[in-house]
C-alpha cells in the first residue's frame, strides 16, 4: 500500500466545491455581517465620545476664565489697580 502525504489526504476527505470556496475572498454576507457590527459598535460608542467633546470644551472655557482672572489679579498686585475698560487686555500683555 502506498503512503499519501498529509496535504492529500485531507484533501480526499473535502468536497471541491469548499476547496474552491476556500480560494476566493469573504461572501456577500460576510460583508454585511462586519458592516453591521461596525454600525453597532460605532452607534454605542459615538454620543459617548460626543457627551465627553462637549464636557472637555465647557472645562476647557472654564480653565481659560480662571486663567484670565488669574492674570488680573496679578496686574493688580504689580501695579496697584486693574486695568480699565480702555486698557483692556492689552494692558495685562503689556506690564
């Protein structure tokens, strides 16, 4: 009896129409099982990633405030008043 490789005894054993399957790229419904996953997935995780921007952009404008009210209280102890309306920020550049 002669012996067979490896390769062509698990061939025998497949039918050839998975072999010529096996060859070709994903089916249709492959497709379209990723494409709705990915929708899933990107349908849970969007308004998190949207309700976080919007919550950075608030503390961003709140730090910015803080900053500037922090730079006039430092004018004021360099020069002795604040600055006024017609100095505006320049003043604060400026000493």
């Amino acid at each position: 009896m002669m012996r067979q490789s490896k390769s062509v005894k698990k061939n025998i054993y497949r039918s050839p129409r998975l072999i010529k399957r096996n060859k070709h790229g994903f089916s249709l419904i492959e497709m379209l099982v990723v494409v709705v996953i990915l929708g899933l997935i990107a349908s849970i995780v969007a308004p998190n990633l949207i309700g976080k921007i919007a919550g950075a952009k608030s503390k961003t404008a709140t730090v910015q405030i803080e900053d500037l009210a922090a730079a006039v209280e430092l004018y004021y102890l360099d020069i002795g008043i604040y600055p006024t309306t017609e100095q505006g920020l320049q003043a604060l550049i400026e000493s």
